[in-house]
C-alpha cells in the first residue's frame, strides 16, 4: 500500500528504501528510477499461509554471517535484538518476544534468513562481508542478486525493508503520513514537468483546491521546474516526502493557468483504494469503470460494492478496470477480484497463481499449497458477487505492477480477454512473505507467480495492445469520457482499436517533448513512489483473508 513518490501517502521512508528508491541529490526528478505486523523475535515469518511453515532451523551452510563467519540458521538468532522492544504486539495483542542481543547478531539473522529463503540466495555475492556494514538494514541491501533482465534492467528492483509497525498500519488501514497528493514526473530534467496525479478524498490537498493536473513550480521559495544545486534539491525533496504528522511547507502551482499557493500540512491519511466507480454508456452498451489503486485490507468491501453496483438493472457488458497507479499488495485481494471478473464457470478449479520458491523448499510447502485458486468467498466468508466477462479492458502504466499484474496474468491464464491500453506495467511476477526481525520488517523475494498456463516470465511488463500506447491524459480528471486513456478504451471497445493519434494527443496537451509511444520517450511515473507500493504479499495465516 502506501506508494508512488511524492506520494502522500507517503510513510517515512527507511533502511533498502531510503538506500535503493529515495531521490538521491543527483536524480531528484530525473528519472531515476522500487501481512501484518511485526513477529515480535519469534522465527516464523508474518505473511506465513495456513499449511506453510517457518524455514527449519538447520544451519552449517558456508559464507558470511553477521559476524563474518559461517551462515546460521535464522530460527537459532531470531528476536535477538541490539534494542528489544517492551510491550504489547498490535498485532498479535501479546507481548513482544525480543530478546537482549546486538547488532552483529541481527545481522547473522538477515544473512541466514536471505540464505534460507530468497529465489536467487545462490546469486548473492559471496565475498561481501557484514563487518564493513554498520547496520542489519544496510546488510541486508546488498544481499541480492546482480542478474539483469532480457532488457538490461536489474532483476531484483524491489528488495527493502519498513519499519514494522509503520507497515503493519500501512498494509491493513492504507494510513499514512503526507498530504494525500501524488505527483508524476512527466519531464525529470529543466524545464521539469511534475503533476498532480491524485488527490485522496477529504486530504489536505483536497481541502486546499488541488487538482489532478496540476503542476508544480515552486516548493518552500525553490524553483521546481529549472532549479538545481544540492541545496535547492534537497529542499525539494524534504518538502515531497513529510517525515511527520504536523510538517508543514508551501507550495505553488499553476491550476489551469492560474498560480495557486498553499500551504499543506501533513497528516495521517487514509487511502480509499477504490473510486469513480460509474457506468458509461458507450456504443450501445453499458461500460463500468472503476479506478482501482491498492490491494490493501480496506479495498476489499469497496470492491465488492462497485461489483454490485455494475449488476444493478441491465448490468454491464463490459468493464475497464483503472489500475494505472496501482502497485499492488495482498494477494488474495487481487485473486477475488479476478475472481469478481469473471464467472464461476470459468475459474472453478483453475489456479490464480502459483508460487514458485527456490530450490529449498524453505517453507516446506507441497505443491497443492502453492496454488493459489480464484477466491469465491469475501474475508467473511460470503459468497463473491460475479460479473461473468468473457473480457476487460486495463488501463495501465510504469506503475501497475505485482498483483496488478497478477490480476492480468491471471484471468488471461484462464482464457479471459484482457486488453491493455496505458503504457507498459513495471514488471514484477515476485513475491514476498515479509518478515520481521527486531522492529524491522524485511521484503525479499521469495517466489515467483506463474498462471493456469504456467506463465510468469514477465520482468519487463506487459506491454499495451498494438496502437493502444496512450499517454497519461492530467489534462482530464480519471473517469472522465474524455481522460485519453479511458477514451482509447471505449474506442477500443467500440471499433476494435485504438485511434492512433491516442499516443499524442495527450502528450501534446501537456507539452511533453515527444510521444510517449517512442522507445526513449519519458513515460510519466508516480514520484517517490514507496516500493511497499509494488508488491505481492501473501496474508498471515491468523488472518481469514
């Protein structure tokens, strides 16, 4: 939950995070490119399924530990904390099990932890040493592997770690401290080009008259659009991503051609995954839209709403799901949602995804444990209502990713239609079960999702439909007719393609310096996005989702 970059949704950022994805001085906006609480030092991961248990305790592998010796076994130093918390686990309502450790000791807890169950423990360095790195968290970046994808891109994006409790609030409630805006960097380098992508209902860029589309020149005096120099970025960034409920700075933007300056103020807010949920009448049909932004815990009920309110009187025919910002998140959140999709018909006794571990088997899963079916059922266990399509069109782009891909690669697994229009999604057919360790929740990939027809090599994205690359439209509010994504959705629907001036016509509107359909144009990207924003997270087994 809680991601994209200058999001405002935005939680403090912390250890691989703030490392790997924060705006370092020299890419501030130039491109650069991401269960439940905490175990309270006990051994068994947070997001453990039923059936699923704990990596055994069987140590005597050979590299290095904490203390630059031998790996250990997790289980044998887990919870032996430098600092042990006191106190009650929200979590779990029983006291935290931490024990008096050190850090060196921690450490040797990350290393056998990666060891045991990261999918390319065999790929991560082995001359790298934890003496020459001060804290488990810094340990623990550079426990990866250096293997790239067909296209040259890393292959692990998305190793990093939360502070446990600001996750566990994060990952179940969608509450987060910001000003509930997210921006998107249509042009990173001067003259900078950044937008407001979203605005969270009832948030304090709501209450201050901002709107999707508009675009930010000044922060706390600083030139957005040509400034330069550390200082100047800093300042920037600082402003983007509130470390505290109460930071207030100001900003200016021009709305329409008129400059507005505010002052926003952080507070916690709390995301509303699912919005705009409307019918269009389109081509003699009746289109359902909906926009759809975290699998968090919360979106659930608001999915099931918006599925109802499509079955009312004649229904719908067809639908365009709007996942353009969504990151990802709960797995069995994304399962129901196909499921929603669909028809019972279609998926009874098909696998929504399942999950490939490595070679270690580390939580000791038998292959009927690794599939993951369509859930039919809702957290309570009532039935699911269906729309029973035979296809759907998403909208998509660098920020749909993980169970947002799940949710594509899935129902095409099954035979279901899905048209892509938007641009290409990021590319992460991984998984985590996070973990915690002594206040600190790590997020390491540890399986890969592959569909009913055993497909999940997708690391670089899936790609729009032919002609269906479409610029994001901050021109036009999303749900609207007219928002150029959408608009090439119902052509699509209607004509069966895209109008091919689709790719253009948008970016031209915002005086994009060429078409986002161009191999080495900028696609636009949701800034200082959280990488907890793109994941696919299995549930706790406590938990009845």
């Amino acid at each position: 939950m809680g991601f994209r970059e200058i999001t405002v949704r935005r939680l403090p950022r912390s250890g691989a995070w703030v490392a790997s994805a924060v705006f370092a001085t020299a890419c501030l906006l130039a491109g650069c490119g991401g269960g439940g609480g905490g175990g309270g030092g006990g051994s068994v991961p947070i997001g453990l399924l039923p059936g699923v248990t704990a990596p055994p305790a069987t140590g005597g592998n050979t590299g290095t530990g904490g203390g630059d010796g031998a790996i250990v076994a997790s289980a044998t130093v887990a919870g032996q904390c430098a600092a042990p918390r006191g106190g009650i686990n929200p979590a779990t309502g029983a006291a935290y099990g931490d024990t008096a450790g050190s850090l060196d000791i921690e450490k040797s807890w990350v290393r056998g932890w990666i060891d045991e169950t990261y999918l390319w423990y065999s790929e991560v360095p082995t001359a790298l040493k934890a003496s020459d790195y001060a804290t488990p968290v810094a340990w623990f970046n550079v426990l990866k592997t250096g293997a790239t994808t067909p296209s040259g891109r890393a292959k692990d994006r998305f190793h990093f770690t939360y502070d446990t409790e600001v996750y566990r609030q994060l990952s179940q409630g969608g509450v987060s401290a910001g000003y509930g805006l997210e921006t998107a960097s249509v042009r990173s380098s001067p003259p900078r080009d950044i937008r407001v992508a979203l605005v969270e209902p009832g948030s304090p860029a709501a209450n201050a008259g901002i709107l999707r589309g508009a675009k930010l020149l000044t922060v706390d005096g600083v030139d957005v659009v040509g400034g330069t120099g550390t200082a100047n970025i800093n300042t920037i960034n600082g402003a983007l991503a509130p470390k505290a409920v109460g930071e207030s700075h100001t900003f200016t933007f021009d709305m329409g051609g008129t400059q507005s300056t505010v002052q926003l103020t952080a507070q916690n807010v709390v995301s509303t995954p699912v919005q705009n949920v409307k019918v269009i009448a389109s081509g003699g049909a009746r289109v359902g839209y909906l926009l759809f932004n975290d699998h968090i815990t919360t979106s659930e009920a608001m999915l099931i709403d918006a599925v109802n309110t499509f079955k009312q009187g004649a229904g719908i025919q067809d639908l365009v799901l709007d996942m353009r910002y969504n990151g990802g998140g709960q797995l069995v959140i994304a399962s129901r949602l196909a499921y929603m999709i669909s028809s019972p018909a279609v998926t009874a006794g098909k696998t929504f995804e399942q999950l490939v571990y490595n070679d270690k088997n580390p939580f000791r899963q038998t292959v009927a444990q690794t599939l993951t079916p369509f859930t039919g059922t809702s957290r309570s266990g009532q039935p699911l209502p269906t729309l029973g399509l035979s296809r759907v069109t998403v909208l998509t782009g660098p920020d749909t990713c993980s169970a947002s891909e799940s949710v594509i690669n899935s129902l095409r697994g099954v035979g279901v239609t899905v048209n892509l229009v938007g641009g290409t999604t990021c590319g992460k057919p991984y998984g985590f079960i996070p973990q915690d360790n002594c206040g600190t929740t790590y997020f390491a990939i540890q399986f890969k999702g592959a569909n009913q027809q055993g497909y999940g090599d997708y690391s670089d994205g899936f790609a729009p439909n032919d002609n269906c690359t479409v610029a994001d439209d901050f021109s036009h509010p999303l749900g609207d007719s007219a928002e150029a994504r959408l608009a090439a959705a119902l052509t699509l629907r209607n004509t069966g393609a895209c109008p091919v001036a689709g790719s253009t016509k948008a970016a031209a509107s915002l005086g994009l310096d060429k078409a986002q359909a161009a191999p080495e144009a900028e696609q636009p990207y949701l800034l200082n996005r959280s990488p907890l924003r793109e994941n696919r997270l299995l549930t706790p087994s406590s938990d009845p989702g």
